[in-house]
C-alpha cells in the first residue's frame, strides 16, 4: 500500500498535539510531586487562562506492606492477591497466626538445623492446620501429610489400622489346613509425631532444594505436585532457568494456589501488626483529578498558545 504523505497543516496539527500532551503529563506529575507533602487548602491550583481551577484530591495511605526477604522480588505478581486474601479470608488468617504460636518456634529451630528457609515452616499451616490426624482425600497423614510410599522412603514407620499376617496351619505332612490373621495393633504413625515428621520434612525440602536450585517457590510447588511435575512444567517453558511464574500456567490449579497461598500467608505474618489493626496498606498513595476535561482544554489551548 502507498502511504499518502502528510500536508504541511497535518504537520503542524500534529506537532501541536504532541505539545498538548506533553504539557498534560508535565502537569500531571507536578500534581504527583505536590502530593508528595501533606496538603490542606493548597490543594486548588489554578492555571492561567480563563479556565475553571481544577480540584486535586488524595487518598489512600502509602504503601507500607514488607515481604520477608527471600520472597522479595515477587510482589508485582502477588500483591493484589494477598490484599483479595486478606480481605476475605480475614479470620482464617487470624485462626492460622494464632495456633502457630504453639508450632512455630520448634519448627523453625528444625528447619534452621537443615540450613533450610524458615519460611518453609508455612506448609504445616496449609498442608494440615497443625492437625495431627489431618488424612487426605488421597491417603496423606499427619502435620506434613506423607503418603505412604514417601513416608516409608523419609524413615517414618506406621502400622496401617486393621492390618495384621496370615498364619498357616499345617497338618503332620506339611498340608496347610488353616489359615489364621493375626492383627497387629494399630494407631502408631510417625507422621503423627510431630519430631519425627518435622525432621523428615526437612530432609525432603533439603532433597527438593538440591533438584531444583535451592528455588523456594519451585520446592513449595514441588511439595504439593511432585518434583516430576514441577520439572515436567519447566520444560514446557522452552527456558533455561524458569522460576515459578514462568512455568505457572503449567502447573495444576492446586498447585498454584498453594504457592500463591504460601506467599499469602507468609506476608500477612510478616507484617501481622498491621494486618491486625487494619493499617495495612498494600497501595501507594492515589491521586486523581476532578474536572479532568477542562483540565486537557485547558493544555490543549496552551499548546496552541505556544505555537
């Protein structure tokens, strides 16, 4: 397609719309910078020209939310779900932080023994709310909810309930001609023992560390997925070191809420003072601007003024 050249009077429409906007985002961020300090009546400027004045109002409060340190980086992509999470999960939060208090402190001396993130210590909150017989829909037991086959693989011993060996019963010549179940006692499962399977959870987040860089977020979705998953996830990304939010989208629905969870809460801790006495803020100061259209005419016909 030939494109028609501009006329010279196009030219210099153009050139004066260009100064238009340039003078409204000047203005703009005058009114950001004098919102800077606090404002009683000086909050009316007027510009010259005949135009109306234009009301500058303020709200919010500054943004005051601090994440702990090794999840520093990540609040682009989670802010606006822990503010949503705050909101409407207020008294699961406040349940959460209190019955911590009783766990908390011996998890992370463990945690601290493996050289691990003492922000791991958020999984037992989410994975069974400190529940000792927490079980699963899939058959996960205890405070860290162990399956089978990774409990037995982590040292901890059970006894499944009800279980028991069959006894033969021989005649002289060797011919079985009963068989008797002799059941052994139930009840015992080191994924109820709070020690042991503390210690065990470390070792597997240690193992989890080694196979995916020390990467916290990809070792908390591993926890949750499996570490196949999570490397399955990574490759589908087509990267050579992707994070979290890179392979997110390739990560069961579960799973990302679990690691958006674990954020969650670890941030809300964190900053717990003020998420309890409702002086969190998780956005900067806005302005906006009232009589906004005759604000643009206004610069529109400075621009005009400066041709």
């Amino acid at each position: 397609m030939k494109l028609k050249p501009r006329s010279s009077k196009e030219n210099k429409i153009s050139s004066t719309v260009s100064k238009s906007i340039l003078i409204l985002f000047f203005t703009l961020g005058m009114a950001v910078v004098a919102g800077a300090a606090p404002l009683s009546d000086t909050s009316r400027k007027t510009f010259n020209g005949p135009e109306k004045p234009e009301t500058i109002s303020y709200a919010g409060k500054e943004a005051n939310v601090v994440f702990p340190e090794v999840l520093s980086g990540n609040e682009n992509e989670s802010l606006e779900y822990i503010e949503k999470f705050s909101e409407n999960r207020r008294a699961y939060v406040i349940r959460t932080y209190n019955r911590s208090k009783k766990y908390f402190p011996k998890v992370s001396a463990i945690l601290k023994k493996y050289d691990l993130p003492d922000e791991l210590k958020m999984l037992m909150a989410l994975e069974s709310a400190f529940n000792a017989n927490a079980v699963s829909r899939a058959g996960a037991v205890g405070y860290w909810q162990f399956m089978d086959d990774v409990a037995r693989e982590y040292g901890l011993k059970y006894v499944p309930r009800n279980s028991g060996t069959v006894k033969l019963i021989r005649n002289k010549k060797g011919k079985v001609i009963k068989k008797i179940i002799v059941k052994k006692p139930g009840g015992r499962d080191d994924r109820k023992n709070f020690n042991k399977s503390t210690h065990a959870a470390a070792r597997y987040l240690k193992d989890r560390g080694r196979n995916l860089d020390n990467d916290l977020l990809l070792m908390v979705a591993s926890y949750n997925c499996g570490v196949g998953n999570v490397w399955e996830a990574m490759k589908k990304t087509g990267k050579t070191d992707p994070d979290f939010w890179d392979i997110k989208e390739y990560l069961p629905s579960e799973t990302r809420a679990y690691v958006m969870n674990f954020i969650t809460l670890n941030v809300l801790f964190h900053n717990y003072e003020g998420f309890s006495n409702n002086s969190l803020s998780f956005s900067p100061l806005k302005i906006w601007l009232e009589n906004v259209d005759e604000h643009i005419t206004a610069s529109l016909d400075e621009a005009c003024n400066l041709k």
